[in-house]
C-alpha cells in the first residue's frame, strides 16, 4: 500500500492548519524616504533578484532613488510582484530599500509561521501559482494585495515547519557558499588581470625593457592593437520556437535573465548563433547594455551578443572578458539610444587593447583556464543541488514527505 494512503500519514496531515494570508503574513507598505536614508543605503529593484540568489553586479544605492520605496530588513522575504517574475524571491541578509515592483513580506507571529519556512513556501509553484491568480492589469500585470491577502493556505504544525526549513536551507546555505567561491574567484582572476595587463607587473617582468606607444609605456614585444582587428561580433536571434522545459534535441536559450541564474529556456531553432562555453557574451540592449558572461553554452537571444577572438592564441578569450569588465564605464558612456539603451558596437570595435607575444597569451590563457574550470565545476555543483532541492521543496511543503520522524539537528529548541 501506497504510505500516502496510511492512516499516519492521514493524521498527520490532519495536523495542518488552513489560514488566512492576512491573519499569519505582514507586507511592508511604502514607509521610506530615500532622501531620509543614511549614505549608500543598498536599493534592490527586480534585476537584482533570481531565484533565492541576488545579483550583486551593478546594484544601486540611496543616490540613485527618486521616490519613497518600500524598507525591508534582515529576514525578511523580497518577492516579485510584477508578472511574469513570481518566480524572484530571496530572504535577505542585510537592511535596505526596493523597488515599490517587490512585495516585502514577514511572519505576523513566528510562533505560528516560521519565516524561514514561509520562505520556502514562497519558491513554490502553488505558491506562485495563487499569486499569480490575483494580478491584474495589462501591459505589465501586478499581484494585488487586496485580493491575495483574502487567500488561504496550509501550514503545518510549527516543528514541522521549522524541520522542513532546515532541510531546504542546508541546501540554500551550500548553493550560497559556492556561490561566494564563484564570485571570489571571478574576483581574484579581475585583479590578476589588472596586475598583468594595466599595470604589467606579470611574472618575470622586472626582466623585460618598456618603450613608447600610442597608450603610454608598454613591455617590448606587445603590440597594440584595435579591438575590431580581434574579434568577431555577432548579434544574437529571436527564435521562430522556444520552450521553457528541454526536450530532445533543444539547445538552451540564452537571455540576460538566464545568464543571471533565473529560469531556464530551450529552442531547436537551427538558425540561431551558438555561444561556447569559452565565449564573452554582451548584453547589447537594456539597462545592463556593456555587462559581460563568459562559461554559457547555448542559442544568444536577440538582445544579447556573442564575442569570439579571431584568434584564441592572439587573444585568450578570458583576456577579453576581463578587458571588458575593467572597460564597463567606457562601454556603458558611450551607449547609444535615448529611451533604450544599446551598446555601441562601433565604439568597442575601436577601443584599443594590448596583446602580448603568443607565448605570453598562451601562458596567460593556461593559467586563466584553470581557475575557470573550477568556476565551472562549482556552477554545476550549484546546479544539481538547486536540482535536488527543487525536487523536494514541493513534496515537503505540500506533506507528501513525513519528515515528523526525521533525526534532523534545526538548532532550534522546539
């Protein structure tokens, strides 16, 4: 017999409450003026946010607010509001303000809701799902509060829901955890490349004589060179067919949300430009117009670009990427557009690099790869455990699993 069907577990869920949203779940209203608020007060809008991870790059601060916006906390849960991004939600760290687009919610009573399990609840489908019932609107639908708050939901008992919290957030906290490797690595492989090619202190140079070009002193034997001499653009497409679950034969489909760690796409469309996983993708349109990837393999969407050296041992393609990341103020100053920005593909064709002999750029090259490698490997470590967590947050949430009978340390007195 199915234990589903035994009668345990019909007594245990038997257990579970229903609730009115508004009798367990509090949202911040609008209760801040930037102008108020202390010096570099960080401000989160919706680009910042993808599934339980922020997006650190480019995040704004009180001087970039115009207008009062909502305050949140330590712990509290910042969660998009604006169809279709239900899916962006994150518990935060740290005190801020957000974007008016980002409900900011919190336990009325821990003693019946546990935030951290609340958390959970909110990365769920039905979750998602029971919010998404209530948006309204046309170009740009919104949730509405007025109407979700009138929802119910079911919530276990509160040991329950604190064990559930900490078998999720074990999960969370390991994704979190390579996820600050990643970002310390990129970090590292950005100052080497400023030590090596801004500055030319590489290994062994204090052997090397320096002479006179167009860019000031460089090490004999580097050239200087146009970028557009280097490199191959090319823009990318809009499929004719795109799925948001893979199928056979599909290829992933790369958007500026994707290359965020959002929600995945596929396309079998054969027309479209494919992107190697050593090749520097450009977000050529919108507000992050400038911005660099590099380690995604897929079809490029149409506002994004692939970049490819003409020759790999003339120009490493990791040498490329971090030229861009030390150039993103130049790039984004000479953006083209009024209303939408583009990046101004003219522009970075002319801007100039400097290239070591080929031995130097292989050496340059070899040593970049492994620290690549290892960001790749802790990407795909961090993929099968969103993986696995993804698989058993719905089954925990919604009882299917007993975890009443689970050893598990919450360190948490009960």
């Amino acid at each position: 017999m199915n234990s589903m069907n035994t009668p345990d577990k019909i007594k245990l869920k038997s257990e579970w409450k229903t609730v009115r949203i508004s009798e367990v779940i509090h949202r911040a209203t609008i209760n801040i003026n930037p102008k108020k608020c202390k010096y570099g007060y960080p401000y989160i809008g919706l680009d910042n946010i993808t599934k339980g991870t922020f997006e650190l790059k480019g995040i704004g601060n009180v001087e970039d607010v115009k207008s009062s916006k909502y305050q949140f906390k330590s712990e509290d849960i910042l969660f998009g509001k604006l169809r279709p991004y239900f899916h962006k939600t994150i518990q935060s760290n740290f005190d801020g303000i957000c974007s008016t687009d980002i409900w900011v919610l919190r336990s009325n009573d821990r003693s019946i809701l546990d935030q951290n399990y609340f958390y959970q609840v909110t990365k769920t489908t039905d979750f998602c799902n029971l919010v998404n019932s209530t948006s309204g609107g046309t170009d740009r639908p919104r949730a509405r509060w007025e109407v979700f708050k009138k929802k119910d939901i079911q919530i276990p008992p509160l040991s329950i829901q604190r064990e559930i919290a900490a078998i999720l957030s074990a999960y969370d906290d390991l994704i979190e955890n390579n996820t600050r490797r990643i970002q310390i690595l990129e970090e590292m492989a950005q100052r080497i490349y400023r030590e090596w090619f801004v500055k030319f202190r590489y290994p062994g140079y204090e052997n090397d004589r320096f002479v006179e070009s167009e860019l000031g002193m460089i090490p004999e034997g580097w050239e200087v060179k146009k970028l557009g001499e280097m490199i191959t653009f090319q823009k990318g497409k809009k499929p004719k067919k795109f799925s948001d679950t893979k199928q056979e034969e599909y290829l992933p489909y790369l958007l500026i949300e994707v290359l965020k760690g959002g929600k995945s796409f596929y396309t079998n469309d054969k027309g479209m430009i494919i992107d190697e996983l050593d090749d520097v993708i450009m977000v050529m349109d919108g507000a992050s117009s400038g911005m660099v990837y590099i380690g995604f393999y897929g079809a490029v969407g149409s506002t994004l670009a692939n970049i490819r050296p003409n020759d790999k041992k003339k120009l490493s393609p990791f040498i490329l990427y971090h030229f861009f990341i030390d150039n993103l103020k130049a790039i984004s100053d000479n953006n083209i557009g009024s209303a939408i920005p583009h990046a101004n593909k003219d522009f970075i064709n002319q801007m100039h690099t400097i290239i070591p002999p080929e031995k130097g750029m292989i050496d340059f090259h070899n040593y970049f790869e492994e620290i690549y490698l290892l960001i790749r490997i802790l990407k795909e470590k961090n993929k099968n455990l969103r993986q696995t967590r993804d698989l058993l947050l719905p089954k925990l949430i919604s009882g299917k699993i007993d975890v009443s009978e689970l050893d598990f340390d919450i360190g948490v007195d009960a």
